[in-house]
C-alpha cells in the first residue's frame, strides 16, 4: 500500500508538472504570434510594393540597358519567391500556434467544425519534431494519406488533437527503439485520413510492436513499458476515453511483436 501511494505522489507530482508546461506553452504561443503577425502582414506589403517597382521599371525599361534590365527582374523575382515562403511559413507557425491555444484553452466537449486532415498532419508532425528535438540523430520517413475534399467535421478539436498526439508519440517511440537494435532497419510510420460513413484515423508504425501483456494491459491507468520519466501510463486510457465516450467512436489497434502496431480511430460523422 505505502508503494502504491508513493507512485501515485509522483504520478500526481508529474502531472502537475505537464499542466504548468501547459500553461508556460500557451503563454509562450500567445506572446509569439504577435510577432509573427508582423512578419506576415510586412511581407505581404513588402510583395505589393515590389509590384509597384516591378510597374514603374517596366514604364521605364526603355532607360535600362539590357544587362540592367534582366538583372532587375531577376533581383525582382528571388524577392517574391523569397517573400512569399515567408508568408507561407509564417502561417504555418500561426496555424501550429493556434493549435497549442486550442488545446490549452478549449473549452471542454466542445464540438467545433473542423478541418481534421489539417489538424491531424499538424499534430503528425509535432510529434516527430518534438523526438528529433530530443534526439537529433532520430529520422524516420512519414507516409501521408490524406483524402482530397473532406468538408470540416465537427469535432472537440483540442481532444482529438491531444489523442492523434497520444498515438503518434508512442509510434515514434516504437520505431525510435528498433532503429537503436537494428541496423539496417528504415523506421517508417503511415498516417491515413478518409471519410464515407465514418471519420477514419489510421496511424502505423513498424516499430518494435506490443507483446500480448501490453495488449491486455494498454489501456490501465499508470500502466508504461517507457523507462521512470520517460511516461505517465495515462495515455492510452486518455485517448480511448476522447474517441469512444467524447466522440462516441471506436478506438481498435492491431500489434505484432516485432513488426509493427497500427491504431484506427472511428469517428461517426456528427452534422
């Protein structure tokens, strides 16, 4: 029993940790997308006004010599290709931003519409980055599926994304841990998203797979095959919980020791 309280004291000590995390992340994104606010909207005037010198040295290209000519739209056009990956990329940080805020700040149950191939790809590979930064040498190729034309569904999208992120944390565990015992192995992880009658969610790795205890045991509380800080055994009993009584869907998974695990989310469509 004194054993048992005392991994519960420090299963609580590190949840409390992840919430202040959460709170320091929010805080963080919200301070940096006034920044990037900026960048974006700069560059776009910036390419509005390289239209403007673009106009004005067509009205006097008959002044320019031919070297000078062609120099200035080369100089003309590097500029607008490079402005316009600055938006682009500034987007995508606001999006990713925006993201963090959802996940922090939504309000519980809440069913938003929503792009859920959009969100499911950011999520895909926040979890990817999040590895590398911890681990550099770290690299895995990422198969994307995504079905062209899926209207927004109505989703909890703070909770659908914390469970895509649930999924795609241990599938890059899985493969992370068998690229460290074989050498010639190329880690690989699939993500497909499609819609008929049923929203599907398909994440599959070919990692290190689950023996049939794990698979027994996956979805108790506290329950971890990760090393002491490395996991909370929370989870997997998170993630059913958001997709099968949040969402009213189905969460199934298919492991083979040593080959691979594949998770599938089932999410009625909800109009």
């Amino acid at each position: 029993m004194e054993k048992q309280m005392e991994d519960l004291q420090q299963k609580l000590k590190e949840q409390e940790k992840l919430a202040s995390l959460g709170l320091l992340s929010a805080g963080i994104a919200h301070e940096i997308q006034n920044p990037l606010n900026f960048v974006i909207n700069f560059s776009k005037m910036s390419d509005k006004l390289l239209g403007d010198l673009t106009d004005i040295v067509e009205d006097n290209e008959d002044k320019l010599s031919d070297d000078d000519r062609e120099e200035v739209e080369d100089i003309v056009a590097d500029l607008k290709e490079n402005m316009a990956k600055i938006v682009e990329h500034g987007e995508r940080a606001i999006s990713i931003i925006r993201g963090i805020l959802l996940m922090s700040r939504g309000k519980d149950n809440e069913y938003l519409p929503t792009d859920v191939c959009r969100l499911v790809k950011e999520y895909v590979w926040l979890a990817y980055h999040a590895m590398r930064a911890n681990d550099k040498s770290f690299n895995i190729s990422i198969k994307e599926n995504y079905q062209e034309g899926i209207p927004q569904m109505m989703v909890i999208p703070q909770d659908l994304s914390r469970a895509v992120l649930n999924i795609m944390n241990n599938a890059c565990y899985a493969v992370r841990q068998r690229s460290q015992q074989e050498s010639d192995y190329q880690p690989t992880i699939e993500v497909e998203v499609s819609a008929s009658d049923m929203l599907r969610i398909v994440i599959k790795d070919n990692g290190t797979g689950m023996s049939d205890e794990v698979k027994q045991r996956l979805f108790d509380n506290f329950f971890t095959t990760k090393p002491v800080g490395q996991g909370t055994g929370l989870g997997m009993g998170i993630t059913r919980d958001i997709i099968e009584n949040k969402h009213g869907g189905k969460l199934s998974f298919d492991s083979k020791l040593g080959q691979g695990t594949s998770f599938t989310f089932e999410i009625p469509i909800k109009k």
